[in-house]
C-alpha cells in the first residue's frame, strides 16, 4: 500500500456515517492509502501509524475545517455565449418566458453552442471545472441540451467525456435532448426526433449514463417526459426529471413512476408529490440558486426533510444560474430553504452522490471511501453556510493528490 497523503492536525474532520449523520472529529487527521481513506481519528494515533513524513503529500491542517469533496449532481456547464444582459432584463421586470418568447434564453444559448467548435466547448467547460475545483466541488453531473439536434448533442457528450479526462473533478454526463422545443418544431414532432433519432445515437455513443427531461408547462407535458424516459431507460440510460419549476404538471409524481434517480427543482411540489418520492426512493435535488436567480420563491426543504426525503442540493450552473460554488448553494439552503449547516452538507455530499447513483461511500470520508475532501480555512463545517459569498475553500484533495490550493 502507498501513503498518499496524510491530512493533519485539523481543528475537525467531518465524515457522514451510513445512516446520513455527521460524525465530527476534533484535532484530528486523515490518512490515505491508494487514494482511499485508510483512517479518520485524532492526529496524535493516526500519525504515529501514517507517518506524514512518509506520505507523498503532507497537508498541516491546524485550525482548518476538513470535509467531504462537494459532489454537484445537477448542472448544466457545457454551452457558448453570454446571457448577462437577460440578468439585467430579468432585474427590469422580465420574466424568463418572455425573455424565452423573444428568442432568448435556453434557445439563444443552443444558437451558440451550435455555431461553437469542440475545442472552445472543451476550453469553456475546463474553465468552469477550474471554478468548481476551486470552490471544493469534486464530482460534477453536466448535461447537454443545448444543442436539440442529434449531430450537436453528440458533440456536447463527446466533450464532457474529453473533459472528465482531462481534469481532476470527475465528470458524471447526462443526455437532456429534451431540454426545450427547438425553434420552428412542434412539440410532439420534436419528441418522436428525441425518441427515435437522438436517443439511439447516445446509446450507441456509450457516454451518457442519464437522460433528462425538462417536464414543464410549455415545454414537454407528462406523457411527452415519458416517452423520452421510457426510450432513454430502453436505451440503458437511467431517468431524471426537471420537475415542478415553474408550475405544478405532475413531474415529480412521474419521477417516482419512473424509477428516476432524482427529481430535481420542485418548487411546486406538493406534500403528496413528496411522499411519492420517498416511496420510490427517488432523491430530490432542489436548486436554491435558480429561484435565487430568478426571484422566485424557494423550496420547502424542511417539507422534504419531515417526510423522511434525504435532500440533495445542487448549483444548477446555466447561463440563467450563473454561480459554480456548491458553497453558495448550502447558505442559500440554509438562510431560504430552512436547512441546518449539517443536513446543508449532507445534502451537498453524500446525498448528492446517492442523486447520482454513485456507490454509498461516495462524498462521506468514511474509511475505505474515495478520498476527495476539501480542507477549509476555517475552524467549522458551518463557516461553508455562515461565511456567505466568500470561498472557505484553502485545498482540495482528489483521490488523495492536492489538485488545488488556495
């Protein structure tokens, strides 16, 4: 076994045990072997067993925070253009549908990334992976959609599996070709391409391991998401849903039918959506920073919690939802969304993996887990939530290698 990297004298170190909670270690340390946590404990027994001298990487953590590498299981990073000057329309009184009537919005960005070549698609998304590395994400889920034709959405796959091998954060894809009506098509019509064409072809691609669907009033309608679903898991693809943003249709309730992995916004589920949802052992991943941005109202998490739901949180990145920084989304959770700084975390680490079918010991620090962590300039895990606005992030660990520091 190789010493990676010993993490040491720490103010604490917070892993999440199997059943969801936190359990905090004081003045303690973490060892890792192979890339994997090989202890968790009080620095004075770890080090004398995992010499930091003997370690490939020696990370002196005194009076840091230590945590779980964020996980951010819902974004949509890949795409060309700017939309800043839709988020001064919006702060006139524009509403996203009228901005997306007027030829803006998810249809401006698709006219962008399709006149886009792979090489600045690739610099676009590397970009946007340094931000999240920096800001203590190391597992990131990227969607395409922005390209509603067959031959863009391929591109788009094929870069998020270029950039998942070129960067540290790793890189989960998913196929949303159904992620709005392409201009000039019919709804129904555009679903059939979808079904009959596109999903095929991603199939054959082998890349994405999801398909997604934005099931919206004005977008695609509960029969129309099945059939995009049923196709993509015919197809080997597991389903997601975009469910209950902007009006209640019945999205949530088809994610449980469905067996997705996640229903995600929800902003206008109900309670009864919700225990759907905790029947189906589907994950809920809200999204504080898009009704952030979009001054909507925000997602009852505590609702979710009561019912027994294990919460996930996300950024959404987008060009409507410009924040990389998971950080950002766990204050969000806890100042608009009633969450506490712990159920904040777990949301944004071991229950962001679970939205992602990723195996248990994913985002927990848990011994023989993978060691991606974030050690932050901070004494506490809830500096993450309390310090709003500022990056807490000093380092980052990825498989135990330092792939960054602050």
């Amino acid at each position: 076994m190789t010493l990676t990297a010993v993490v040491h004298d720490a103010a604490e170190v917070v892993t999440v045990h199997e059943d969801g909670e936190l359990g905090v270690y004081e003045e303690a340390a973490v060892a890792i072997e192979d890339g994997e946590v090989a202890r968790v404990g009080s620095t004075g027994p770890v080090t004398r067993e995992f010499p930091p001298e003997n370690a490939a990487h020696a990370v002196d953590a005194s009076g840091k925070s230590v945590i779980p590498g964020f996980v951010d299981p819902h974004t949509h990073a890949l795409f060309a253009g700017d939309r800043s000057d839709e988020f001064e329309a919006k702060l006139r009184g524009k509403t996203y549908q009228e901005i997306l009537a007027e030829g803006g919005g998810i249809l401006r960005t698709v006219r962008a990334t399709r006149e886009a070549g792979d090489e600045q698609l690739l610099a676009n998304l590397l970009g946007h992976l340094d931000t999240m590395l920096a800001h203590g994400t190391t597992t990131v889920e990227v969607k395409s959609g922005y390209g509603l034709d067959t031959e863009t959405e391929l591109r788009m796959l094929s870069v998020i599996d270029r950039a998942n091998d070129r960067h540290p954060v790793d890189v989960v894809p998913t196929f949303m070709g159904a992620h709005a009506v392409p201009e000039g098509r019919d709804a129904d019509d555009y679903v059939d391409e979808v079904v009959d064409e596109q999903i095929p072809e991603v199939a054959s691609q082998g890349i994405a391991r999801f398909c997604d669907v934005f099931c919206e009033e004005g977008v695609f309608d509960v029969e129309q998401s099945r059939q995009v679903l049923e196709a993509g898991t015919a197809a080997g693809m597991t389903p997601k849903v975009h469910a209950e943003e902007l009006a209640h249709i019945g999205g949530t309730k088809l994610a449980a039918e469905v067996g997705a992995a996640s229903a995600d916004h929800l902003l206008h589920s109900t309670e009864e959506d919700i225990d759907a949802l905790v029947e189906a052992d589907v994950v809920p991943v809200l999204l504080p920073g898009t009704a952030f941005g979009l001054g909507a109202a925000y997602a009852d998490a505590r609702t979710f919690i009561d019912a027994g739901a294990d919460v996930a949180i996300a950024t959404d990145f987008n060009p409507n939802c410009y924040s990389q920084s998971v950080g950002f989304a766990a204050s969000l959770s806890c100042v608009e969304m009633g969450m506490t700084p712990a159920e904040a975390l777990v949301a944004a680490t071991t229950n962001a993996a679970d939205a992602l079918d990723l195996p248990d010991d994913h985002g927990t620090l848990r011994e023989g887990a993978p060691a991606d962590l974030a050690v932050l300039d901070a004494p506490t895990h809830v500096h993450v939530p309390y310090n709003f606005g500022v990056n807490a992030v000093d380092a980052v660990l990825k498989d135990g290698e330092v792939v960054h520091r602050g």
